[in-house]
C-alpha cells in the first residue's frame, strides 16, 4: 500500500502563496520560461524581444518578480541582467507542459 504524504503545513502555504500568485501571471511565466531556456542571465532587451512584449510592460513584470525574490539582477555597465533566483519556480513550468500536454 502507497504511503500518502500529509497534508502541507498551513505556515509553508502562507509562505509560498504570494510566490505563485506572482508567478502566476501569463507574461511572468514566459519571462520564466525564456529565462529557463536560455539558462543564463539576460538583459531586459533580449528578454522583450523574446516575450515579444513593450519594455515598459516587461520591466514591471520584471520588477515584480525580483521583489518576490523569484528572480534576482545584476547591474554590468548600463545593462541589467535578470536570471532566476529561485530554480523551485520552474516546477510551475513542468506542471504547465505537463497539462498543456494532456489535452484532449
């Protein structure tokens, strides 16, 4: 018989509710999901590009992520590099493909 696991303590619940209500957001997973792919930091120009989204638009994403400590930056001269601080986040991703996936 399989051991089924307790149920998650409502203290981590608190802690990590406002982390996926922030990341759960359509531009902030693709953000996310570019950051992932690439695997590397990048600035916010290659990030725009690749989201196909306005700067401004894609600097509040950004700024809402790193608050959340979801990603961290890097100032190098006049470019920001972004890249993902908290690796734990792109579970969100996998369960995404993982429905998107299972669609009839």
């Amino acid at each position: 018989m399989q051991k089924v696991a307790p149920l998650i303590d409502m203290e981590t619940l608190e802690r990590v509710a406002p982390v996926i209500r922030n990341a759960a957001h359509p531009l902030r997973l693709r953000i996310l999901d570019y950051l992932r792919r690439e695997d590397r930091p990048c600035t916010v120009s290659e990030i725009t590009d690749a989201v196909e989204a306005a700067q401004a638009v894609v600097s509040q994403q950004l700024r809402i992520l790193k608050d959340q400590g979801i990603l961290a930056s890097q100032r190098e001269g006049t470019c920001i590099f972004y890249r993902i601080a908290d690796p734990s986040v792109l579970l969100l991703l996998e369960c995404i493909r993982h429905h998107g996936g299972c669609r009839p």
